[in-house]
C-alpha cells in the first residue's frame, strides 16, 4: 500500500487528493475538519510505515490505524459527500 491508497489520509500532493477536493475551497474546508487543523502529509504516513516495519511493532497483529489527523474519531464532522454538493 502507498500513501496514495490511503484517501483517509487526505494527502495534499496526491491525485487522489485532488480528486476529492479538487478546489482550494473543498481543499480547506477538509482541513479545518481534521482536529489537527492541517492536512496530512506522506511525511505522517512515512512514520507509521516505519513503525510497522520496526522491531518495535513485532508483537502488533491485526491493527488498522488511521493516521488521519483524528478526523475518524471526531465522527469525521464534514461528511465528503457535502463538497459534491457544492459544485
């Protein structure tokens, strides 16, 4: 998986980015969305991947994490659909 696959991620530089929010508008609606009011960058990703492939995640199994901000925990409070909405 890259951090392209990973939509949840809301990766500015990445063409699924700009398919989601194809708008500096939409763009910045997501961000202020996200708890950590800012996008996530494959920098974000980059860290959990090396995590994953560290010993230090040698007992981990099974997990899904979402490194999106917090913006799953929060009820994720701008539903996508909302931007196609407004085209």
């Amino acid at each position: 998986m890259t951090a392209e696959d990973d939509c949840c991620a809301k990766l500015p530089t990445t063409e699924p980015q700009r398919r989601l929010a194809p708008t500096a508008a939409q763009t910045a609606q997501i961000a202020d969305s996200v708890p950590m009011n800012r996008l996530g960058t494959p920098e974000d990703i980059a860290h959990v991947c090396l995590f994953l492939g560290s010993e230090s995640a040698a007992y981990v199994n099974g997990q899904v994490f979402a490194s999106d901000g917090g913006w799953a925990l929060t009820g994720a409070k701008m539903p996508i659909a909302s931007l196609h909405s407004q085209n």
